[in-house]
C-alpha cells in the first residue's frame, strides 16, 4: 500500500465513472413520491411531461436500477473540466494541529464556479435529445442559471432564466456571464408571467424568493412551445447526476486504501451532499461499511435541524407538484442579511428519508462562523470558497479540532463545492465586521409552517 499520499489525487480519463449511481436502488425506504398537487396521487410519467424532459421524468421516477449509464457526449463534456481534484488539505491539518486527515473534493475548477455544471449539462443533454427549443429555469445565487447558460451554449438550446431579483441587482457580473453565454435574463418576479404578476400585485416591491423565480420558469416552459423546466437542485434525476462527485471521490480515496470515517457537506437543495455521500450511503445501506454523513445548513435556513418531515409546495405559487420533505414551509422567506446562499425552503426527499431513518446527521451554522472558516481555509489552502461551500469547511474544522483534543487520527472527507469570486460583496461585510447572524425565533418558523399544507 502506498502511504504517501499526494496533495492532489487525479483520476485517468479512464478512470473516470461510465455510470451515475441511484442510492435509491439500495434504500428500504424509499423517498415519498412527488404527488400532484390537485388530486393528491403520485404524479405520473404523464402528468410530469408537459414540465419535464422525458428521459429525465424516467430518472425522477426510478427507484429500483442502481446504474444509469452516462451517455458519451455527457462524458466528453465532463472531460473539459473533470475529473476534479481530490485534495489532502495538508495545509490546513497542520495550521490546525491536528492529527486528523482531512481531504476535499474541489468542485470549483469551471467557469460556473461550481458543482452545477454536472447536471446542468445532463439536463440540457437530455432535452436535446428529445429535440426541444430550450428549457426554463430559475436561479438564485447565480451558479445554476450560469452552469445551464454554458450546457445550453454547448448544446445549442434556447436558455431562460428567471433570476431572484435581489441577486439579479447585487450581483451584475453573474447576470452578464449568464449572458455572455446566450442566456436570457430575467428578474423574478416579472411581469412577464401570469404569477409573477400575482405575486408583484400582493408584495409590491418584493426582491423575490426561489419558490417565486420556479413558479415564472415553470410557467413559461408549460406555455411555450418546445420548451421543458430544468431544476439545478432537490429532485432526484439532480442527485443522480451530482453522484459522479462520490463516485470520482471514492475511485481516488481505493487508490489509496482510504476510508473517511466523517462525509461531511453543506445543504442547500442536497444535490452536492446527496452526490458526494451516495457511493458510501450505497455501501453503509448494503452492510458493507460504516460511515457519519453531516449535512450542514445555515442557522438562518435550517430545513433539516428544525424543519417539518411533511408534504409540501416546491415553489411560491403552488403550480410544482408536492414533495415529502424536511420544509420550513414554502412561504418561507429567509432573513435579509443572510448572505450565504442555502435559501430554499425545502430538501431532497431522499436525503429527507435517510435523515429521518437515521442514516444521516445535519447540524446548523451562523454565517459568521462561516466566513471566519471560509477565511482560515482561504489563507491557507489558497482557494477562495463559495459561502456556501464554506458550512461544510465550518463544520470539518470543528471535526478536526475535535480530534485534536481527542488524540484521534479520523479521516475527514468533505465537499467544496465552489468558488467565492461572485460573493465579495458578503466577504466585505464579514472583513468590515458588519455581518451580523440571524438565527429565526420559533414564532418566525411558525409563519412558514403555516403554509404548509394539510397532510
Ligand atoms: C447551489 C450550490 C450549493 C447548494 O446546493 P445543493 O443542491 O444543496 O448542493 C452549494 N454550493 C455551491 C457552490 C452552490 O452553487
């Protein structure tokens, strides 16, 4: 066995994954299926048509084969900028004294700044193949509608993209790279639909919401010809496709005879979290072996840590079928000085499962905490993380401070899912000591409990 473990452990190009893997396949219970909102029943290949690309709807509905294979055109893509690095971070073991071994999988080494392009060009892929005009989309922070823009340019697909109003003011420069790829731009919620003028005509001057930029994509893609709704977050057919981020991380760890004891990775949607753990979730399912999974999410958004296990509304205006899922209710609306992304409302009904059958941890964090870790990692491991990134650095810090009062060598694996380059405007409010934390009050939650439906 070689010991010596380098900074960077790079895959071959054939060593890279020839298959997602679909933890599902392996999981007793399974995640609830998406239910149609009017008639309560699970929503059928049918009735997810006219928003879904078709060969994406079978993804979103398979529960049973664990391998799809990746076709070969999204494989080629996936050659210009994987496999990415997994990093020892060397650096920052010994900045931290500890003898714990903490590795990262970097997933920032593309234009888009993170792990979204891996779906993103799976999606646009698909819709291709069934010769549509383009999809629809939403986006909030700024990386998904920017990874669709360069899968769509690829591809030549019509692109559009309703982006949160508040991001579309506080960030130009992702609005222009959207853009710069053929994007067409668009901030939620707009007059350009029939529900954002709804929802303009009830909160006059509101800066938007994920839940309300989905509701204007998905309208737009359903009352256009040619067009499908693309998701870059939350739905299963995401999860499988971000699985190739475990399956590369697991590939270079056997390399080495590595084994993490603790997978840690922050939680937004839980596309990246779900994709780094599935390959090790598979194989603690099957009895094979034993690992922590952590999922972290922000004080200020804490789905998982103080949400509702319920069936609810994916989106604002209630036209998405409904989801089982930890929820702090789809009427909810983040703080304002939560600078950190992670701002949706929901969670991935199958990482949902496996939290609630005890299969998986999730802690929440302050966002100062946040960037005093983002901060620490920058100076250095050298790479600028993307906040959210930085939960999961929060988080394998602490594991590894633990370890060093413990005495305990734990290998630490965790997911850095991108770049912070687009997020200076909240690394100025941290570095002028002007970022403040914001942890909701039970009455708060209790508002967007309040919208969630009836079970
Ligand atoms: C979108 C995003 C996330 C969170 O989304 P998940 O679906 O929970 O993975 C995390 N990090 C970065 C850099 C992102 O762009």
């Amino acid at each position: 066995m070689n010991t010596e473990i380098p900074y960077k452990i790079y895959l071959s190009e054939e060593e890279m994954p020839k298959t997602w893997y679909n933890v599902r396949a392996d999981m007793k219970n399974k995640p609830a299926p998406l239910l149609n909102p009017a008639t309560r029943q699970p929503m059928t290949a049918a009735e997810l048509a006219p928003v879904f690309c078709d060969e994406l709807i079978q993804q979103e509905l398979d529960d049973t084969t664990a391998y799809f294979e990746i076709p070969k055109e999204i494989r080629d893509f996936y050659k210009m900028y994987r496999p990415s690095p997994l990093v020892r971070a060397y650096c920052l073991e010994e900045k931290l004294k500890t003898p714990a071994k903490i590795y990262y999988k970097f997933e920032g080494n593309n234009t888009s700044g993170s792990h979204k392009l891996n779906s993103a060009i799976a999606q646009a892929y698909y819709a291709k193949k069934q010769g549509l005009k383009g999809v629809t989309t939403e986006t909030g922070a700024g990386q998904w509608g920017t990874a669709l823009s360069m899968a769509c340019a690829y591809l030549g697909l019509d692109c559009k993209v309703y982006m949160v109003k508040c991001s579309y003011e506080q960030k130009p420069f992702r609005r222009e790279v959207m853009r710069t790829y053929g994007a067409n731009v668009t901030p939620s919620p707009s007059e350009t639909t029939a529900v954002g003028r709804k929802i303009l005509a009830e909160f006059p001057g509101t800066t938007g919401s994920l839940g309300c930029a989905i509701s204007e994509a998905v309208e737009v893609a359903t009352s256009s010809e040619g067009y499908r709704y693309v998701l870059g977050s939350v739905l299963n057919q995401v999860l499988l496709h971000q699985s190739v981020i475990g399956l590369e991380a697991k590939a270079a760890l056997d390399k080495y005879g590595v084994k993490p004891d603790i997978i840690i990775g922050c939680a937004g949607g839980g596309s990246n979290l779900g994709g780094l753990i599935s390959p090790f979730m598979g194989e603690k399912l099957r009895g094979e072996a034993d690992y922590r999974f952590i999922a972290v999410e922000p004080a200020s958004c804490p789905s998982f840590t103080r949400g509702k296990f319920a069936y609810d509304f994916c989106d604002t205006g209630m036209i998405c079928p409904m989801s089982k899922m930890y929820t702090l209710g789809s009427g909810f609306i983040p703080a304002a000085n939560h600078a950190g992304g992670l701002r949706y409302h929901g969670m991935s009904s199958t990482l949902s499962q496996l939290y609630h059958d005890g299969l998986m941890e999730a802690t929440s964090v302050k966002q100062t905490e946040v960037f005093e870790a983002a901060t620490e990692f920058a100076r250095v491991e050298g790479i600028l993380p993307a906040p959210e990134s930085s939960h999961a650095i929060r988080v394998a810090i602490d594991e590894a401070i633990k370890c060093r009062e413990t005495g305990e060598a734990k290998t630490i694996l965790f997911g850095l899912t991108g770049t912070g380059y687009f997020d200076m405007k909240a690394y100025e409010q941290f570095n002028n000591g002007t970022m403040t934390d914001y942890i909701p009050t039970d009455e708060d939650l209790a508002k967007g409990f309040a919208s969630i439906p009836q079970q």
